[in-house]
C-alpha cells in the first residue's frame, strides 16, 4: 500500500516537539530512476536562537529556505562534499529546522545501495550525508513543501509510535550540551556512536537513597 502523505494537522510547527514528531515519519524520494524511502529514526532540533544553527546570523541567500513557513526543506552542502537535508519548524520568517540524521531503508533499496558504492544496509542511511546521496538529495529539492506528493515529502508512520530517546547533539562546538537529538530507541540505523544506538536506561529511583 502507497503511503500517505502527512496533513499540516499531522505535526507539530515547534522545532523541538517537531523534532520528536518525526520519529517513525517516512521520508519518500520520487525520481526519475523511482521511489526511494526511508523511516526516520534520528533527528536534531536547531531552534529560534540556537547558536548552532544556520538562521543564528540571519536571513541569507543561500539559508533563505530556512526561513519559510514549517514543513518545507532546507538543503545544505556540509564541508562541501555532503547535501544535508532539513525540515523547516516554525512560522514564516523565523528561522528554524530539524535535520533528519538517520533513516531505516524501506524502497529502493538496490537503488540506495548503487548511489552508496555498495554499503550495508545498516549504513545506507546513517547520517545525514549518507541518508541524502542514498535519496539522491541534493540542492534542487531545496525550499520543496514537503506535505504534498512531489519530489520529496514527508508520508505517515507505517507502524506504531516508537520509543523516543533524547541526548546532545553530534558533532557540534557551539551549544553541543543541549539535548536537541532525538532518536528511536534501541535502532540499529542511528548514527554515531554503539553505545547511542543501546536502549534507553529507565532514570533511577531516587527515592530509595538515604542522607
């Protein structure tokens, strides 16, 4: 069955509750070679204000996607040599996303595995570079609304709701302590570290500790 494109009623406009919301969301890809997609199991909220994000110094041209209203993409090249794909929070001219970190494979995946030289398919999309060249995301899909059928939108959750860690963001110099990173529990196809990808510890009962 062809999965369903989310409604603007669907998701959150906050960046950080948006950030969560799009745990188990799918991320489908129609190009001229077919449909590619995937599950989203990791993102990073960049918040109005965050030092990290792009929007920090202001409205430019080559961030203007990022100040449209929520649901839309922002694509960036990361260090020159990977598209980074994000998904616009907030209202118009704001300034804030969320970058989709992490993807599980669901269609397409002999097509992925061509554009990522042969990967696992654990590895195809996990990390932001990986997940855009296996979608075969790049710059041109940059500013698309992404709640309508088109060239990359954003499809309802193919299972129930997962479990929903949080915990610093990857990678970052500036603002690296804040827990903006979402990610499902317990994934294999979460980006970084092993010991991120483990379950989830429940928090210990404080009650039981004596003075």
């Amino acid at each position: 069955m062809s999965p369903a494109p989310l409604q603007p009623g669907d998701l959150p406009e906050s960046t950080s509750a948006l950030a969560r919301a799009l745990i188990g969301c799918i991320v489908v890809r129609d190009g001229r070679e077919g449909r590619t997609s995937g599950r989203i199991v990791e993102t990073e909220a960049y918040r109005p204000g965050d030092s990290a994000a792009h929007a920090f110094r202001g409205k430019r041209v080559a961030n203007a996607s990022l100040f449209l209203p929520a649901f839309h993409a922002y694509v960036y090249l990361s260090h020159g040599v990977a598209w980074c794909f994000n998904v616009v929070a907030e209202r118009g001219d704001v300034g804030a996303g969320v970058l989709i970190r992490a993807l599980e494979p669901l269609e397409g995946i002999d097509r992925m595995r061509a554009r990522r030289d042969g990967a696992a398919l654990r590895d195809l999309c996990r990390g932001p570079g990986r997940l855009s060249r296996a979608l075969d995301i790049d710059r041109s899909l940059d500013g698309v609304y992404l709640l309508s059928h088109g060239p990359l939108w954003l499809a309802a959750p193919d299972r129930p709701r997962p479990r929903v860690a949080a915990g610093p963001r990857i990678g970052l110099t500036r603002a690296a302590a804040l827990r903006a990173r979402y990610y499902e529990s317990g994934s294999p196809y979460v980006s970084g570290p092993a010991r991120l990808r483990l379950p989830a510890r429940a928090p210990k009962d404080q009650s039981r500790r004596t003075t």
